[in-house]
C-alpha cells in the first residue's frame, strides 16, 4: 500500500469514527427509554489486582496497592533534565507532568510457608495506592495465614502495611525478617541524627514509627543465603544502604525479585544512567543497577520489578545503551 493510500484509509477511518460516535450519543439517548432501565453507572474501580504464577513448585501471587502520583518532574532524576525525562514518559506513553510509580509486592507459597515479599503503604497512600489490603483478601489470603514477612529495605513504601497509622500492627502473628545491613544503617542513632531534614528525616522517622514497638522481635537476614526455604537474599545496595534483591528457585525454574534497583523502568531501565532522587547513594545503585540489568539480560531471567506496570514482572533485553522490560505473557498458574 503506497502512502497517499495509507493517507486516505486514516481519514477515512477518523471520518467513520467520528460518524459512529454521533449515532453512539444519539442512540445512547434512546436507549433507557427503549430498554425501560437506567444508564449503567459509572464504576471508577479495577477488578481486584492480584495476578499468580509459578517458579516451579512455587506459587507466587503478586498483589497491586495501586501506584503513587509523584507532583513533579523536575527533580526527581537528579543527573537528567525535566525536558528529556517528560521525553521519556512520553515514549512510554504515560503522562509527562507526573510520575505514576506503581507499587507491586509477592506473595510466594513455598514448602507450605506463605512468605511476603515486602507489604506496600497500608493506609498511607490514598486515593490512587492503599488497596494492597482488599486486593489481597481477594486473592484468598488473611493477615492471620502469613508466616513470614522479608523487607527488601526500609523505604515507607515497602514497610507501612506493617503498621496502621494509628499503630496497629497488621500482621501480628508473622515472623518479620530484616536485612542485617539495611538494619545496621536505619536503626543506628548516630545516622538518625545527621539526618536532620528532609526525605531522610522521614525515612528515619518512619522506619522507628514501624519497627520500634516490635525491635526486639524482629530476626535480621544475611546476604548470600536463605531467608525462606527456596528464597535467597542479594545484596543490592545504593537505593539504600542494605537494599535486597530476592533469587526464588524451585526445580529448574527461577526468578529474581530485583525490588528497587530501579524506579518505573520507562525512566531507569530504559535509561540505567539516571539516578531517582529516592537513592541513598546515586553511584553505587547506578552500579548495582547495570550489574543486575546486564546479567538478566544476558541470562533472560524472568524478573519481577516492585515498581513496574502490574502484575510488574517480565524479561529485560538490550537496547541502545538501555533496556526494555518486556512483559512476560499471562499464564495460568498450573
Ligand atoms: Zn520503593
């Protein structure tokens, strides 16, 4: 087909649009007078957003709480300007005067333990976020079934669905486990007071808020080995201190939660130089960030992301000096 043809089936195809949106309204007028009903409302909501899939024997379920509007661009890639970050929502075809940053935790079924991977905002994080709760109960899951719950950092993001903010601990009966470094850094006081403003102050602030009332029964995890049976914890840091990725493996099968060795991947994966303004230190999660990109990359690992689109995981491939995230096809989880 040459281009002028191409040309007029377009406006052809915006004509015959445009014509059936007309009859679409006028018979939309007549319709609850023929059918002798009212109009459907409107309804404003998702089904409820869980998603499983298997890693072997496992059972893994990713549960949505939603995604966050971040008000602003400028700023928040700190090496990048506004112009060529909107450039990249754009591509992506997201807004470009906001960041949307979904959040997407795991819920892995192994050897009969039912082990969370991090547990969103709780009720921190209305109206778009702070669904992690009903959506989880859809799944078929009670706070009460939870044996264990591993943090991969101490980000609000990833631990207020610990605790209520009126201080209600929401998992009661879960052991929860915390990385040793990631422990090391947020619960000394000598860091705690140099941060003494700002996104760290609440950081600190927060993390205290969750963990002080239940310090002395928290068990802190190692790099390098099981933190639950077929569930090993890697070190990742440069997000924070002693930020962790998690490898789960069953059989043959594997897959590695790479938490937030990215921020939304239309900006960090397809762009792995820039640094979120959320990094403790920008240079060495930049380094962790290629290291991890480049070797699931190369070994096309499937790989779940917390802060992708839902249900958030898939497979990275190369591209320019860049990757993409392509998700991985639905599956049943048989
Ligand atoms: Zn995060």
């Amino acid at each position: 087909m040459n281009r002028s043809n191409l040309t007029r089936n377009k406006r052809k195809i915006i004509m015959i649009t445009r014509r059936s949106a007309l009859l679409g309204t006028a018979a939309a007028a007549l319709a609850p007078a023929l059918a002798g009903h009212a109009a459907a409302p409107v309804s404003g909501h998702q089904a409820p957003a869980f998603y499983r899939f298997k890693v072997g024997d496992m059972e893994i379920t990713a549960i949505s709480d939603g995604y966050g509007a971040f008000p602003r661009i400028d700023g928040f890639v700190k090496n990048a300007d506004a112009k060529d970050v909107a450039a990249a929502l754009g591509e992506a075809y997201l807004p470009t005067g906001v960041v949307r940053i979904p959040f997407t935790t795991l819920v892995v079924n192994t050897a009969g333990k039912l082990v969370l991977l991090d547990v969103g905002n709780g009720d921190m994080a209305a109206p778009t976020s702070g669904t992690w709760m009903a959506n989880f109960r859809a799944a078929g899951f009670t706070p009460d079934m939870v044996d264990m719950i591993v943090i991969s950092h101490m980000h609000g993001d990833h631990i207020n669905g610990l605790r209520l903010k009126d201080g209600t601990a929401v998992f009661p009966k879960a052991e929860i486990k915390v990385g040793a470094v990631e422990a090391a850094f947020w619960f000394n006081a000598d860091n705690a007071a140099k941060a003494s403003a700002g996104m760290m102050k609440t950081n600190f602030d927060n993390a205290a808020r969750v963990f002080a009332p239940i310090a002395k029964d928290l068990s802190h995890y190692a790099w390098d080995k099981e933190v639950a049976p077929g569930i090993t914890a890697i070190g990742a840091p440069g997000h924070t201190p002693g930020h962790t990725m998690f490898a789960i493996a069953s059989g043959k099968d594997n897959f590695l939660a790479v938490s937030d060795i990215t921020n939304i991947p239309a900006l960090f994966v397809r762009h792995p130089d820039w640094a979120v303004l959320f990094d403790t230190d920008a240079d060495v999660a930049r380094a962790t960030r290629h290291k991890v990109l480049d070797m699931v990359a190369a070994e096309k690992m499937h790989v779940g992301f917390y802060h992708a689109d839902f249900p958030a995981n898939g497979y990275i491939e190369r591209n320019g000096s860049g990757y993409n995230l392509i998700p991985a096809p639905w599956v049943m989880p048989v």
